[in-house]
C-alpha cells in the first residue's frame, strides 16, 4: 500500500514538474529499494516543496491559497536538537516577517521514524499565541482559545510577566518524544 501510494505521489510530482521518464524511473527503483529496506522512503527536497505546495493549493478552506507556487518551503529534517529546532523557529518568523510585510513561509522537521509512536512535537498550535489567564472575578483576560495551553506553560515552569497582559505571548515547547526530552523557548 505505501509503495503504491509513493508511486501514485512521485508521478504526480513528475507530470506537474515535467520531470523525464528515465528519472522518474529512477525514483521509483530508489522509492521500491527503500521502502523494502527501512519500511518507508526519503522524500526529496523537491517532493517537499512540491508536496507543501500542493496541500496548500488543494485547502479548499484557505482564501490565501491562490498563491500557493509562492509558497518558501524550508527543507530543515537535518535538524536533530530541540535548541537548533528552536533557532530554525525564530528564522521562520525573521523570513515570514522581513521587511514589514507577511511572505507565506513553510518550515519542514524530520518525519517521525518507523517503529516509534511519536517524534518531535510543538506542544503550541502556533509559533505565536497570546495567553490567557482567569481572573479573580472568573472571566478571562487574553485569548480564551490558549487557557489551557497558558496553564501548561505555567504547570512547566514558565513565570507570566507581571503585570499580566492580553499580549502576552507564550513560550514555545519543543518535545523529542523518542529522546524523552521537552524544553520551553522564550
């Protein structure tokens, strides 16, 4: 089943990107090769890209995805430790941001491996969020869809600045489920 929706993958990349029937081959001797070795294949930088593209322009609910070929689609799965995972993070936002106006950037981590429950994990939905504490009278102050990500933050070590604001932003966790370790970013 995997190999042939590899194979159903890798032709729609090769007919949309024009690639030649012998490299296409090529890729799926590699694609065959792999899976019966590892149990899973590598995609390509270029499948990466593509794929991210892809799924964006195919989104039905996104209105941005008109420009889904301008999609900037960074290919970081080298990455291994959660610092440099983080570093990766801040510039994602640097190039998403830069010069005053938003580029649509994606920023892709390596896969979970065969054999293993999990991989890596952001424990946050987004790279910025805002908290969002209960006040003494029971209401809520900051963005009620991150309470309980805020009271995780907080349950893991994380001190709110004082005095407590709507835009507080909250710290980034990172978990590496395989190594058992977790860290907080700010």
């Amino acid at each position: 089943r995997l190999l042939r929706k590899a194979f159903e993958w890798v032709d729609q990349v090769a007919h949309e990107l024009k690639w030649d029937d012998a490299y296409l081959a090529k890729r799926h001797t590699d694609i065959e090769a792999e899976v019966r070795m590892r149990g899973t294949y590598t995609h390509t930088e270029e499948e990466i890209v593509h794929g991210a593209r892809v799924a964006w322009r195919n989104s039905a609910k996104c209105v941005g995805r008109i420009a889904w070929n301008t999609l900037m689609v960074r290919d970081r799965r080298h990455v291994t430790t959660l610092d440099h995972m983080f570093a990766e993070c801040l510039e994602h936002q640097r190039l998403a941001t830069a010069d005053g106006s938003l580029k649509s950037v994606m920023t892709v981590f390596r896969p979970r491996q065969p054999g293993t429950r999990m991989g890596v994990r952001f424990w946050n939905l987004q790279l910025v969020r805002f908290a969002c504490y209960e006040k003494e009278d029971g209401t809520l102050m900051g963005d009620g869809a991150n309470k309980s990500y805020t009271d995780e933050c907080i349950a893991f070590g994380w001190q709110p600045p004082v005095p407590r604001t709507e835009f507080d932003v909250l710290p980034i966790i990172i978990e590496d489920c395989v190594a058992g370790t977790t860290k907080m970013f700010e």
